[in-house]
C-alpha cells in the first residue's frame, strides 16, 4: 500500500526512531471510515473541527447539535446537521472544497476517532467527504460527561493579539486542549489536508512562558505525528481549549515549532516539545450549549494485592478496593482508567486492558514495561503489594454482545490482555458456542499467560487454541510450546473456517491489526464482523 503520510511526518518518524512505522500500519489509515466508526461519530452530540481561514491561518473549533446531528450515509460521508455560529473563526471558511480535519471523542468513555477530507455546504449543514480515516487510544483522556442546557447565551466575542491574565490562568489550569495542523504539498495525495488532534495531561501540562509563548508537551503516542510532521512542513499550529463548566471555547492561532531536546526543567513525560508563538486569539465565552463534569464521583482507591511476572516484561497487577467496599462492575474486554502519583513527577493518567473476567472481588491488569514509558516503568519498578492508586470507571466497547456466534480472538504481544479476559468469560459461561484463541508471541519467554490458556482449553470443548511464535528458539519445540513458527495472519484466521458468520475479535499493534482486518475483508468478511483495539 502507498504509504499514507507525507514527507513531513516520515521527517518526524525518522527523527523520533521510528522510521518504520509507515509500513507497519500503512493499512490501519483507511480512505473511508469503518462501520465501527460511522455508529461511533452518529453518537456524538460535538465534533472537534480544524481548517483554516481566508488568511491561511489554522483554527479549530468545536461544533455541537442537537440529538443525531451527525450522520454516515455511506463510509465515505459524514454529514453535519449544524454549521458554525457566525462568530466561529471558521465561520464562512468550511465552503466547497475546503480541507478540514474532524476528531470525535467521547470524553466518558474515553474513545476517540479521527478523519480528515473536504467539506461542502449540504442544506444548512455540512457534508465532509472522507480521505483519511483512523482510531486512537483512549491514552490521556480525562472522563467527563456532558449534558445540555437550554438556556446557554453566548457572551460577547473577544479577539486579540495575546492572552491576557484571565486567559493565561485558563490554559493553565487546563487538562485537555486541541491542535489543529494541516499539509499541502501541491499535490492531491490523501495525506494533503487538515488533522485535528487531543492532547492531555495533569492540569497545568501546557506551559504559559508568556501572553504570546505556550510549550506544549508531546508524550508517548501511536507514532504517527500527524500534528509534528504537519508543523515541520507548515509551521503553523492552531488550538482550543474549553472551558467545560461554561461551554466557552479559547481560540489560538499561531507559529509553531519543534523542540526535539527537552531539558531538565521541563515535563519529565515529555519526549519533544511543541513551541508556539501567539498570533490571535478568539475568546468565546458559553460558545456551545453543552457542559461536562467530571466523572471523579465513580472513582476508587484501589489497592495492589500481588504482582506476578507474566514473562521477561510483562507483569500483572491484582487491585482491591483500598475501603473494603464493591468493585465497580465491568465487562471483559474493558479496560480501567488510572491515575498514579508519581510524587516529584506529579500525576499520570493512563489505561490498561483489565485482562481477567469480572469475578465481583478483584481486577487484574497486565502491564508491558515499555522502555520510554513512565507510568509502565513506574509501575514495574516502584510499585507492588500495599501499594495504592486511584482508578475511575472500567470503559471501552471491546465487548461481546452475541452469545451464540462463533467467535474468533486473535491477538499478538500485549494484545492478549483483553482477549484473555473474553475468553475467561466465554468459559465461564458454558454453553457451545465455538470459540478459537489465535495467539502471536516472539518466543516462548514472551509467551504470556500459556499455563493459564492452556487449563482453559483443556475444560472447555468448544474452544481451540493456536500459538504461534514469530522467533522460536532452541528451548521452544513445536507442538508443544507452539502450533506454529512465524507470525499470525490473515490466512491464519481464514484457514480456521469459523464459518460464515463469525465475529473476529482482533487486538496488538497498529500494523498487526491492519493486515488481519485488510485480509479478512478482501477475503470477504464482512467489516461489521470484525472488531479491533490496538495500543
């Protein structure tokens, strides 16, 4: 496949070191939106949008309607049942042929998805005619849940050249913003185009050196630097931040550039650093008839019971309730938002794939030791029995919803840590219903949870198990440790002949599940059969 970024964000791969991530998830960046994301983003009641104006300046903006103002006609539309408030920056820009960038994100639930393509008017609304289309990690989003209001009166619009000290303490006490970056390179290649992207952390994650000067911190994400490889061509950066307790929007527009060496002084989380100079801002207070509270009234102590290596850097967490009290409920194949206070280093967010099924006394998280990960490392090395942190709500739609249907779990690496938790449920529950559990690993020392698998197919007929090791080596014998060398496929899954109805269940790596969902498809499945979560 054509790779689907542009020179700007291969740039930036290369300079991060991950120069080959175009070909690993070259088929996880879609022209047309899955079914999964068309049901998503009809769900929503906001869009976050970014283009930009008559100038060439870039803006984004959230856009919000009534209940089914976004629809999905087919894969390559969505359509907008609003346009922007004429006081909108990008109020009059979103005309035919205009490049725009659209994120859909569910703040309670911490999803999100994000597509770029071209607007036209339709109506009193909007169409947008896809180009790019791809999810994201639920990684640093805060929960909050919204609610309408009907008697939201927008006050006056304030423009300027710089923010003033009511704005600067705004952004400050901020947990979440957007960007807005785009790319032109002359040509018409799908990567040409408007992105608009979230960005968290703890409050105060964006630094004010000044009223014209923000640094914005780049952690740890899916490698694809939409927003720095647009920066590293164009040079210009647009932002919003919203004031959730009054539904006013904070419009930036501005320079931006990359600083790729963070010092010792700056966000310890932080692998580079977005440096943006102020051109104009838009202050727009109760902009939107929407407002969000926190959801912290869900949150739990929760205190670490046993830490057990599952291989050489994977280990899982047992979690109790600190106060004794119930466990919030949730279903195999959630995961579990948590906050960890890493003392001088402040508060990480993060979320983990619960991977045993709910049994109403504990959760089990199983935690890859990532080399540049902080929470990870934090949890590897500092963290064990006694010790305690702070989780909201399980989330996430990685669910089963048909008891009867056969069933396929595919995953490779980490990605098994959902996938174990489905099947314990399925086993659990009896029943017929044929089950296969496709497992990748390099080798038999990042085999995770083989023993515990293995017992679950031994008292379950109706499941089948295939591992398959992409590096055996000398102390890993076939038909034993493993069913098969090299690594899991598409083939793979079709050679198991689930039959014509089967749910695909598929979760590792970008490009991993790019190949199997590609493959499943030109082979004839149907996308609505197949669900996926990457990391």
């Amino acid at each position: 496949m054509t790779t689907p970024f542009h020179s700007g964000e291969i740039d930036a791969q290369t300079r991060a070191g991950v120069g080959d991530v175009a070909a690993r998830v070259a088929g996880f960046i879609r022209p047309f939106m899955p079914d999964q994301h068309r049901d998503f983003f009809a769900n929503q009641p906001f869009l976050i949008l970014a283009a930009a104006d008559a100038q060439g300046r870039p803006w984004v903006t959230l856009m919000d309607g009534p209940e089914g103002f976004v629809t999905s006609p087919d894969r390559m539309s969505l359509v907008l049942g609003a346009r922007p408030d004429p006081r909108d920056p990008l109020a009059g820009a979103l005309e035919e042929g205009t490049d725009v960038g659209v994120l859909g994100i569910e703040l309670a639930t911490r999803r999100r998805n994000r597509l770029s393509g071209r607007s036209a008017r339709v109506g009193d609304g909007l169409a947008i005619a896809v180009r790019q289309s791809f999810g994201n990690c639920p990684q640093y989003i805060h929960d909050r849940h919204w609610r309408r209001v009907s008697d939201s009166q927008p006050g006056p619009v304030r423009p300027s050249d710089r923010l003033d000290p009511g704005q600067i303490d705004r952004i400050r006490a901020a947990d979440t913003m957007f960007i807005g970056t785009g790319h032109h390179d002359g040509g018409d290649a799908p990567s040409n185009g408007y992105d608009a992207s979230h960005r968290g952390g703890a409050p105060g994650f964006v630094q004010v050196v000044d009223a014209t000067h923000l640094r914005i911190p780049d952690y740890a994400g899916n490698n694809f630097f939409n927003s720095i490889g647009n920066i590293l061509g164009s040079g210009r950066i647009g932002l919003l931040f919203v004031d959730f307790a009054t539904g006013g929007l904070l419009h930036v527009t501005g320079r931006a550039r990359i600083d790729w060496t963070p010092g010792p002084g700056d966000d310890p989380g932080a692998q580079r650093l977005i440096d943006v100079t102020v051109e104009a801002v838009l202050d727009r207070p109760a902009a939107v008839g929407l407002r969000w509270g926190r959801g912290d009234a869900a949150s739990q102590r929760l205190v670490i019971t046993r830490k057990k290596p599952e291989t050489l850097d994977i280990t899982s967490f047992y979690l109790a309730p600190a106060d004794g009290k119930a466990l919030v409920p949730f279903r195999a194949g959630q995961h579990l938002p948590v906050t960890l206070d890493l003392g001088d280093r402040g508060q990480v967010e993060r979320s983990y794939s619960l991977s045993a099924a709910p049994d109403g006394t504990r959760y089990r998280l199983s935690i890859k030791r990532e080399a540049q990960g902080l929470a990870s490392r934090a949890l590897h090395d500092g963290f064990g029995p006694g010790d305690e942190i702070t989780a909201r709500s399980p989330a996430g739609d990685f669910v089963l919803t048909d008891g009867t249907r056969p069933v396929v779990l595919a995953s490779a690496g980490v990605g098994v840590t959902p996938m174990v938790a489905l099947l314990q449920d399925i086993a659990r529950g009896g029943g017929a219903r044929p089950v296969w559990f496709v497992q990748g690993a390099r080798n038999g020392r990042d085999h995770a949870f083989g023993a515990e698998i293995d017992g679950i197919v031994r008292r379950s007929p109706h499941v089948t198990c295939r591992i398959h090791y992409s590096q055996p080596d000398a102390r890993d014998r076939a038909g034993r440790d493993y069913d098969q060398a090299g690594r899991v496929t598409a083939q793979t899954l079709l050679d198991l002949r689930a039959g014509p109805d089967a749910l695909y269940m598929l979760c590792g790596p970008a490009g991993f599940v790019a190949d199997l969902r590609a493959g499943l498809e030109a082979a004839g499945v149907l996308p609505g059969q197949i669900r996926f979560e990457t990391f």
